[in-house]
C-alpha cells in the first residue's frame, strides 16, 4: 500500500470549476469546487507536501498575460491559507499546444519538476487529476495517476471504461467522488514515521 508524502492536484475540475469560457481569466472566475478545501485541510494537517500541475495555454495563446495569472493564482493561495493550507509549489504551463515546449501535459515536465524540487520519491508520490492527459502525465513521470470524477472526470472515467486511453489502466490507478475523498484515503493509508502520530 502506497504512503504518500507528496500530492499533486491537477486545478481546473480538480480545485475549481472550469469556466464556461475554457479559461479562468480573473481572480473571481476562481471558484472552489465544494469540499476540496476541507480535502486539502486534511492533507496538510498531516504533514503532506501540496503542489500543483496546470496547463494555462490562456497564456501563451494570448488571452490573459502572465500576471493575470499571477492574481488568479494569489486568490488561490490566499483562500487556501485562510483554511491552513499551503500549496509547496505550482507549476503551470503557460504555452500554447503548438509551442512544442515540454512541459504541457500530457508531457511529464511539470511533474518531474514537482518531484525534483519536492525531494521526495516518485514511489510516494501520487497525481490527482480529472482529464485522460492527466493520467497520461502521471504515468510518464513515473507516478500514481488517481481520477477525480469532478471536471472531466466523469467522462475521463467513462473513457476510461471503453479503454480509449491507452496504457494508463493498473492496480494503483483509483478513482474518487472528489479531493475530500481522495485526501481521506491517502490519511487512512499512511503510515507514521517512527516518533511520528497523525
Ligand atoms: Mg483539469
Ligand atoms: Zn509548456
């Protein structure tokens, strides 16, 4: 059983909903999915580390500038500190689908860069994600994909079931009703250091 020290959240249809444009462009167009704060609570009571992997192609295609960005993601981690909650890293890719850079998902950059930084195994490592590129991802930089069914999750699922999504499927891939529920499993399955109590 896994006992993960590092989770990664994928942002739109994972943390907030996703707008009805495609794209957050504002700080109020920011707004948290119900129970992923608490989820996060959870997670950060208990020690473990918080980042975030988003592809923000707003950028590079033109439609909000890099600091537009900056205060969609100030609101975020504003908000999310109001509940004890602090986000170690995030990490965007900001570039358009034809840049041909390496970090837009469902290529692993943002995710090998996550771990780098984070200093902590791959092994205990785990991406929660709603969209097929998502678990992709994951399953690129080596890591466990696990499938929230809000955003794209639920036809991400669907998909998942007619097996459109090539070389994803296996054991460790689990799928949850939301972030709250995801949290709850990596809590129940830790196991604590020596010394350590949860
Ligand atoms: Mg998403
Ligand atoms: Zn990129």
């Amino acid at each position: 059983m896994p006992n993960f020290r590092h989770v990664i959240l994928d942002r739109d249809g994972v943390l907030n909903a996703e707008a009805p444009g495609g794209f957050v462009t504002d700080p109020e167009q920011f707004q948290w999915l119900s129970n992923v704060l608490d989820g996060l609570a959870l997670l950060s009571r208990a020690g473990i580390r918080l980042s975030v992997a988003t592809n923000q192609s707003c950028v590079g295609r033109g439609i909000i500038d890099a600091a537009a960005l900056d205060r969609v993601h100030k609101k975020m981690t504003v908000e999310a500190a109001l509940w004890g909650v602090h986000f170690d890293g995030i990490y965007v890719c900001p570039h358009a689908p034809d840049a041909g850079c390496r970090c837009r998902k469902p290529l692993p950059g943002l995710l090998e860069s996550a771990i780098h930084e984070s200093g902590i195994a791959a092994s205990e490592t785990v991406f929660i994600g709603d969209a097929a590129t998502d678990l992709q991802c994951a399953r690129a930089a080596g890591i466990t994909p696990w499938l929230v069914r809000t955003g794209k999750g639920k036809n991400t699922e669907a998909t998942l079931g007619r097996g459109e999504i090539p070389r994803v499927k296996g054991p460790d891939l689990r799928i949850f009703d939301d972030v709250l529920q995801a949290g709850n499993a990596v809590i129940s399955e830790k196991k604590p250091k020596k010394g350590e109590t949860l």
